[in-house]
C-alpha cells in the first residue's frame, strides 16, 4: 500500500476563508484541479492559488515544496483522504462529508467569479480506439450475409452435368449484382488495413449493403411502394434470364451489375457519415473529404472483383461462348467508369451533408 502523500504546512499557517466573490463547489472523485481548470479556461495552479492564496509563488521558486502545500490544505481544509497515482498527490474523493475546516468543509472549493464548469461530456459508448476492430465484425456480418442473398438466387435442377453434378441454375439476373456485392466485400475487408481510415470504410459496407437489402425484402414481399426509383429499375429488369441467345443474357448479366453499382451510392456515403461520426461522438467531425482518398482507392477492388466475376460467369454461362460475351459487356466496365461513378456519387453526397 503506497504511503500518504507527502504534506508541508505553508509558515506560518494562513487562516483561509473563502475567497471574495468565490463560487462554492462541492468536488466529486470523478474531478481534479486540472479538469476543473479546463472546463473553465484557466490554469491549474491559478485556480490552487486562488483558494489557496501563495501557493503559485512558492510554485516559481520550488514545485516539490508547493506541491506539498497542497497536499497539506487538500487535508486540512478540503478533507481528502484518497491517492489515486501512487501517493505522490491527494485526489478529490467521494466521500468528504465531515471532514476539513473552516469555508472548505465537506470537499468544497471555490471558483472564480464569473465562470463556471462546463457541463460533463458523457462518454461515448463507442471507443475510436476500437473503430477498426468493430466494423470489422459487422462488415463480416455482411459478408456471409451477401452470400446467402446471392444463394437465394441459385436453383439446382434435375439435369446433370458433365462433371456427373446437377446443373446450377440462375433464377433471375438479380443473382449478378448480389454476387458481385459478395465479392467486392470480401476484397474490401481484406484490403482495409492498407486505407488511411479503414474503420470509415468498413462502415460504409453495411450502410451500402442495408439500403439494397431492404429494397430487395420489399420488392419480393410486394411492397414496392417502398422502394426508391434506382431500386425500381434495378429489380425491375433483373427477372428471369434470357435464354434465347447468349448476347440476350450477357445484356441481362450487364444491366444488373450496373444498375446495381450506381444505385443509392450517394445516399450510403452521407448515411455512412453521419452515422460514422455520431457513432463514434467525432466533436467537431471531421471534414467528408477527409475520407474521399479511401473511396477512390476502392476503384481498385471493383476491378480485381470484376474479374473475379468473370471467372465466376464462365462457370455459370448457358454455354461455352457465353463467357466470351459477357466478358465483352463487362470488360467495357473499365477503371474509368467506375472512376466517374464514383465521382459523382461523392459530389451528390457532398452536397447532402452541406445543406444539412
């Protein structure tokens, strides 16, 4: 157990009073003589000198003896008892009912005429620290949640194939989007860790991903009323795949992917900001653009999860040349496109946040 801290009555001994014009204020354990100090704008030792009047002089010729004057006033009039760093400084306590002298019986100090502390921040229940590590979790949430939306788009029929299985079947172009959604989480969770604000990153999938999730629940169960106008189109035109040539189908493979990529874009980033800063109490938040570089670095996974899903058609391709075809339709979804996507998707979010 630390010993008490070290105490040195000032000589001769003073008889403090409060000070003229002194605010009381009873201390509670969770305060100190710093924190009160900033909650009103002023130096530590200005508010000790203020209840203890000499002790910021002595501070300019010997700390170590000021500071044991403290300490002895802290016990003497402020009645505190209780160390928390190892017994070098008496803290405020919780408990000082009884205790001390005179004006500064029951823990009571005084404040400066004319200010008074700033209320308590509470503190957030989300730690900054560990941003990352929690959109992790929920981004990988997604990520299995992705895939078993895509699944909800796979039939297996009664025909065998010539690997001796039965064949998989896609029962509607919706399949495409919700497969490529799947693959571009999984790339982007893997590359978070090279972003300048990954957990930023990590929280936009969820946000992105909730918006089309509920659209969809909305659109099978006949409440399309709900659903916005790009959702609209988007379902609208992803039904049953078109069978009757291979450039009908990789037309139907390509208007899902893109009707699926630029749908609420816009929305998903302010959300996502809004959300992110709220979250994690950013007072005062930090600028849009401070996350732009990420978002623009994420063209890079499109085109790695694009070619992912082109390998993924071939394998699914009513026959051998459907795969030639739909890598034409969507090789033509270059870097480029999706680099203007993505600009003016920001530019729109930009301007939601601003007239907010």
């Amino acid at each position: 157990m630390a010993s008490p801290p070290a105490e040195r009555p000032p000589q001769p001994v003073p008889e403090i009073r409060q000070p003229p014009k002194g605010v009381r204020h009873a201390v509670s354990a969770s305060e100190s003589w710093v924190s009160l100090a900033q909650s009103l704008g002023i130096d530590p030792w200005d508010l000790i000198d203020f209840n203890f009047p000499g002790v910021k002089q002595v501070k300019q010729v010997d700390t170590q003896r000021a500071t044991r004057h403290v300490n002895w006033y802290l016990a003497e009039y402020v009645g505190c008892r209780d160390s928390i760093d190892g017994g070098k400084n008496y803290a405020f306590g919780s408990n000082l009912t009884g205790r001390g002298r005179g004006d500064y019986r029951d823990g009571v100090i005084f404040l400066p005429p004319g200010r008074a502390v700033a209320p308590k921040t509470p503190p957030c229940a989300f730690d900054i620290q560990r941003a990352v590590e929690l959109e992790s979790r929920a981004a990988a949430n997604i990520r299995t949640l992705s895939a078993q939306v895509a699944s909800d788009f796979l039939r297996t029929v009664g025909a065998v194939g010539r690997t001796g299985r039965n064949i998989t079947t896609i029962s509607a172009n919706a399949y495409w989007f919700a497969k490529l959604y799947e693959i571009v989480t999984i790339q982007e969770i893997a590359e978070s860790r090279n972003y300048r604000q990954p957990a930023f990153v990590l929280h936009f999938i969820p946000v992105f991903f909730d918006l089309y999730y509920q659209a969809l629940q909305n659109w099978m169960n006949g409440n399309r009323a709900a659903v916005s106008r790009l959702w609209t189109i988007h379902f609208s035109n992803t039904g049953r795949p078109n069978m009757s040539s291979v450039l009908g189908w990789a037309s139907g493979v390509e208007f899902a992917v893109v009707s699926g990529v630029t749908g609420d874009m816009p929305i998903a980033l302010e959300r996502a900001y809004r959300s992110y800063t709220a979250k994690y109490c950013l007072d005062p938040p930090p600028a849009f653009d401070e996350f732009r570089a990420d978002f623009f670095a994420m063209g890079m996974v499109f085109g790695r999860a694009r070619t992912a899903l082109l390998s993924h058609v071939a394998q699914l391709g009513p026959v051998p040349d459907a795969a030639v075809a739909i890598g034409e339709r969507l090789g033509g979804l270059d870097t480029a496109d999706v680099e203007r996507w993505r600009k003016e998707a920001w530019a729109e979010a930009q301007r939601r946040i601003d007239s907010k």
